[in-house]
C-alpha cells in the first residue's frame, strides 16, 4: 500500500543543512495499522509528508497505492489524494464553521453533487458518533469532538489510507483512548490502512500491529509491536518501551542485590501471549538449592496478546544457575541477564 525506498532529504536552514531523512525504507501492508515513533526532530513528519507528496525526496522513491509519485502531474497527484485522508494534531478545523460544513470541505473540493454529500456527511458523522453534532459549530465543541470532527472529515471521501499526525498528543489520556478506538474501528470496519506518527509509546501499544523507530533521520528498527517491545535492540527503542513496560528492577532493591553475598544472578523475563505453557516461576522455586526472589513484575495488553515481565533473583550455585537458565530457555521465555555496578 505504501512503500518508500532509500529515501532522502535535506533542508537547507540558512547556511546549515538539515537532514530529516537518510537511506529511509519502510512498507505498509494493506490493512496494517503502522506506528512510526521518534522524539521531536527525528524526522517523522517529513516522512509523513513525503507518503501524501507535500514534500518530494531528494533521492529515493515513494510508491502509494502502486503509484509512483516521481511520476505523477499535479492533476494526478490530487486524484490520488482524494485516497489519503489526514488527521491532524491540532484538528485544522473551520472554527467559525457548523460540523457539516468543515466534513463536507473535501467533498466540495471535488465537486461532488449536494445531495451525494449531505449523505455522506451524515453517514461519516454517524460513524464517529456526533450525528447530534452536525449543525454545532467547532467551536462549541471538546478537544475530543473536534478530532472525531478531523476524523469524519479525512474519511468523507472515502479513503484507502488515513494518515495520522500525531492525531492524539493535545488530547488528554481518557480521549485519547476514545479516538484510538475510534481509528481501530475504522481500520477494521472500512479496510482503511492507517500510518500513524507519534513520540507516544502507549498509542504504539493500544492500536499498531507494526512499528518503526526513528532517530536523527533514520530508521533503527522496525517490526512487528509484540517483537520490539519484546526485544527491543536500541537504546532509543529501549527508552520508548520502558515508558509503557517497567522492566528495571526497583531502586530499593537495587542496594539488597549488591550487598547480596551468596552467589546470584539477576534475569529479565518476558511472556508473550500463550509462549510459555507450564508454570515456570513454580517450577523453578521447586529446584534443589536454589532460591528464587521476585524483585519486579509488570502486565500489559497489546495486540489482542498479553506481555508479562518478571525481574528474578537466582541465587545458589553457578551450575544450578546456568540449569535454571536453561529451563527459562527451553520454556519459550524471553530472558536478559541484569548487571549491576558495584
């Protein structure tokens, strides 16, 4: 659905250069709901910009809906974004105007016929829940009504994709859940593949099925949700992951693990989903000389699957250590071994 292709681009800011991509590929499968996260200045806008050709890459290609835009006219380009809907961060709603009136901007741009748009006004605000809203003007309306506004909006002409530009940040928690749901049902319910960018880790987690990292212009890893949270390999993922899954060992504990003088180890383990099928934190408290300490446990829920992570203290001789790793292994666990500086 979306594809690019060792993108790049440079903006020139005065008498420095500004690289907001470099060597950037990514894909969008039909049907995914993709999350690209990044801290301010990584480069997620520009990536967004390029995918609806408001900016064109100095190299590199970018293909939506099998279409090359390198090579399309301007009339073809707007054809083609009459396909892509936009939801923005701070709404770019008509304040002065009635929720009809700023659903219906895109329909009238493309000339649809007045009656095939009061319809579809109606249908879409139905679809969002402010069918009681629709001669309100944005003005009188909630941080949260005025997205479920952006959103009917971006969906007015039917789209294929919707792109989401940090579509959640000035909403508070409880709304923000409210209008991820809202994008899960329209991504189950229309087909509509959704590319969303954000710096916020929990809306990774609540919606996307996929995810990439960026940083300093790059992507530095990418993947399935339940793998990168599972097992994320930069320091920049671990950063973002650790704000949704609490997986360091609490400060208090940290002074009884160094004075600890009998022989241990400390290991990370993660479940995912139904990975691990025996009672293995059971099984190894069970073991002959070794004992076994819970010092950290955290659940979350993510993609219709559950990851549990547990922070345990093995602590008994090196051979009985190594065979409990062996067992968490052989269990199907994801295991990490903690160190910590004298």
């Amino acid at each position: 659905m979306i594809q690019i292709d060792h993108a790049v681009k440079t903006f020139a800011d005065g008498r420095q250069a500004v690289h907001a991509l470099r060597d950037v590929s990514l894909r969008v499968e039909k049907g995914d709901i993709y999350g690209i996260v990044g801290f301010s200045g990584a480069g997620k806008s520009t990536l967004l910009r390029l995918v609806n050709g408001l900016e064109k890459p100095d190299s590199g290609r970018v293909t939506v809906a099998g279409q090359d835009l390198s090579g399309l006219n301007q009339k073809a380009l707007l054809l083609l974004r009459r396909k892509i809907g936009m939801v923005f961060q701070q709404f770019n709603l008509l304040e002065g105007k009635t929720v009809r009136h700023n659903v219906s901007i895109p329909l009238l741009l493309a000339g649809t016929p007045k009656k095939e748009i009061e319809k579809r006004v109606k249908e879409v605000l139905r679809f969002v829940e402010l069918e009681d809203k629709e001669n309100a003007y944005v003005s009188q309306l909630s941080g949260g009504q005025k997205q479920r506004v952006g959103i009917a909006r971006a969906l007015a002409t039917g789209p294929d994709i919707l792109l989401c530009d940090e579509a959640t940040s000035a909403l508070d928690p409880q709304t923000t859940e409210s209008i991820l749901r809202l994008l899960q049902r329209v991504n189950r319910e229309m087909g509509v593949t959704i590319l969303l960018i954000t710096h916020q880790m929990q809306v990774i987690q609540l919606i996307c099925n996929k995810v990439a990292v960026m940083e300093y212009g790059r992507i530095v890893e990418e993947g399935s949700v339940l793998s990168v949270f599972g097992t994320p390999k930069e320091e920049v993922t671990r950063r973002f992951v650790r704000t949704v899954i609490n997986d360091q060992i609490p400060e208090k504990f940290i002074s009884v693990v160094r004075d600890e003088k009998r022989n241990q180890q400390v290991e990370l383990l993660k479940f995912i989903g139904d990975s691990v099928k025996e009672p293995l934190i059971a099984n190894l408290c069970r073991m002959d000389g070794l004992e076994v300490n819970i010092l950290g446990a955290s659940i979350q829920e993510m993609q219709g699957s559950v990851m549990s992570v547990f922070i345990l203290q093995l602590i008994g001789e090196d051979a009985l250590i190594l065979q409990a790793e062996d067992k968490i292994d052989q269990a199907g666990a994801l295991r990490e071994r903690m160190v910590f500086q004298a």
